[in-house]
C-alpha cells in the first residue's frame, strides 16, 4: 500500500525528518513542510546528547546511526555541577568510565545529517500551516499560509509546542512553567570560562536562576541563562531595560567566574518555557496523529530531541509493518501516550527542583 499512500509531515526538526528518512527509504510516498524558509533561517540552538535507547535507535531504524557515530562528538560527555556562590566543582553526573554512550552533536549537524538522507524537494520551505480540512473524500486536506493547498492520506504532526496539527485533535494548549530561559553565544571563549564549560555541560544552580554553559562543535560555548519569573514582571524589566541587562542583573550575586559566563554572550534571545500537562493525551482521529514536541511538551531535563526521534520511529516502523496503515498508527499512538505519560511527571517535577530555594 505505501506506492498509493501519500504520507505529509508537518514539521522539519529532528523528529519529522527522522520519520521522513525511514518512511521514504521504505518506498511511501514523503512530504515534509516546513514554516521555515530555509534550514538556515534562524540558529538551531545548542547541543544533543543523544542515547543508546532512544535518539540512536532511531537513526539506527532509519540506517543513519554509523554516519551519526564518525560525526559524534564522544569527548564532550562530561556533566557537572558548579556552585553558584563559588564556583567550585560540587558534584559530577558522570557515567562510570566505559558505560558513557551518549555522544554530542550540534543541532544543525543532526539536521543536515537527516536532511542528506532525503530526496531532494522532500522538504517544502516557506509552507506554514493555516489549517485542515479533516476526511474529505477520505483525503486530508492541507491549506497553508502561502495560498498552497495538499491533499494527504496522513498527517504527521511534528511542528513542535504551539503545533498547528494538535489542535484538531485536541484543545489543550501548553501553560508557561514560570521559567524563561535566555540563550546566548560565546564564540571565542576565554581560558577561564573554557575550564567552567568542562568537556560537555556545566550546570549552576541559584534558587530563582540557573546557569547551563554548554561546549558545542567549533569551540563555540552556548549558555542558557534562566530565571524563574513571573510573564509581565519580566516584560517590564526587558522593556525597562533591555534584554541583555535584565539577564546580567540576575546574576550579580554570584561567583565572578559564572559572571563572565553571562556576561561574555552576544545578544541573548529568549525563549520562554511551556509544558503540557503530564497526563497529556488526545482523542485519536483517524489519519492525524503528533510526534515530539507536539506530543508530549515538557520541560529540557534531556530527553527531549531522544524521545521525540524514538517517536518518530516508532510511528514509522508501525506505518510500515501493520497491515492497514491506520490500524499501525493508532497502535504506535498508544505506545507514544503512555510513554509520555511515564515521563513528564518526573521531567515536570525535576525541572520545577532546579529553581527551588537554595541555603
């Protein structure tokens, strides 16, 4: 049935591609639209760790994970934990030697990695969804921004926290965790904040602030400034006085080593953080179904891009071996939802920890 089956991916992050690269490699007949209008419109953000069991598998299923593996970066593996008056090494999440499997990789080098492995036009830029025509004629309809209207067998919906797709199969929307994370780059870093960032990640943890310095390929540093606050309180202050000062501000009484982490980045965007509730599930329709962010939005504890690429893989090896494709996608949903549900609480609760007051 895959020659007649015109399968359409709303999303071109890790997830939807590493669905795209296993379903077309499996002969079914592949679009993917992404609202981007190209793959290097905007930054990709930092690092991925990815996993044995999950981001690794994926690309194992899509036949991609020996490419993954040469390209890997295994010494960045380090994870620790810096006091945020001091300093100072307090602890370390390391695995014991020889058992660490969860080698590094940029964004943008995942992405070029699975992107290489399509057709080309596979990806169709500049296409954000406006909406769906739901079971007409037995197809899907889909009507994007640009005036462009397609006709689907499935939709895939992996477009991410605010998906366009999820609403026809549900109402619930993402709530704010009362954390905003600010992003920023240090492209030549100095000696000392080299040492701070260590062979991977660097965690700081303040009560109301968090520091994540984080070693990416090229020697470049990404750090994730973040600071519990209430919406309109933190709009006031950037409008006040300006992003990059309102970060700074936050750090002003903490070690002047993690100071000049903050304050060595560029400009700094900020990316506010949402979740959904940690019993999120929808009501199945058939021939709609959500992968990653869409599926299952939580807070970034690390298992993010893994679960939403073991999604991914998991809706298309169903579309692949069941029978009746539907039959296949309900199964995988199932298996995506309980999942998640296993999940979230202990992403949700852990992450709100970070922010808790500290002696």
């Amino acid at each position: 049935m895959s020659d007649k089956l015109n399968i359409a991916i709303v999303g071109g992050g890790p997830a939807g591609l590493t669905a795209a690269v296993i379903l077309q490699r499996r002969g079914f007949n592949i679009t993917v639209f992404e609202d981007e209008s190209a793959d290097s419109e905007r930054s990709q953000g930092g690092s991925l760790d990815l996993h044995a069991d999950s981001g690794q598998e994926a690309l194992r299923r899509a036949g991609l994970l020996a490419q993954f593996r040469k390209i890997a970066r295994h010494e960045d593996q380090q994870s620790r934990v810096l006091n945020y008056r001091t300093g100072e090494v307090e602890g370390d999440m390391l695995t014991p030697e020889g058992e660490m499997d969860k080698p590094e990789i940029d964004r943008g080098e995942l992405k070029k990695l699975l992107l290489n492995a399509l057709l080309p036009e596979t990806i169709q830029w500049g296409h954000k969804l406006h909406y769906i025509d739901y079971g007409l004629n037995g197809k899907h309809g889909l009507n994007f921004r640009n005036g462009r209207r397609v006709e689907a067998d499935i939709i895939i919906g992996a477009d991410g926290a605010w998906s366009r797709v999820r609403t026809y199969l549900t109402p619930e929307r993402p709530f704010y965790t009362g954390i905003t994370f600010f992003e920023g780059w240090i492209d030549q870093p100095t000696g000392g904040i080299n040492s701070i960032a260590g062979k991977g990640t660097a965690f700081s943890f303040g009560g109301a602030q968090a520091l994540i310095t984080q070693r990416n390929g090229g020697g470049k540093i990404c750090v994730y400034a973040a600071l519990k606050r209430d919406m309109d309180i933190l709009n006031q202050d950037i409008a006040s006085s300006g992003i990059n000062a309102c970060v700074r501000d936050g750090y002003k009484d903490w070690a002047p080593c993690l100071q000049s982490v903050v304050n060595a980045t560029g400009d700094y965007v900020r990316r506010p953080i949402y979740s959904l509730p940690m019993d999120f599930g929808w009501a199945p329709r058939p021939g709609i179904t959500l992968i990653g962010d869409a599926a299952h939005l939580m807070p970034p504890v690390g298992v993010g891009v893994n679960l939403a690429m073991l999604d991914a893989s998991d809706v298309a090896q169903a579309l692949c071996e069941a029978s009746h494709p539907l039959n296949g996608l309900r199964y995988a949903e199932t298996i995506i939802m309980e999942r998640a549900r296993d999940i979230m609480p202990g992403a949700i609760s852990g992450f709100q920890n970070w922010f808790s007051e500290k002696e």
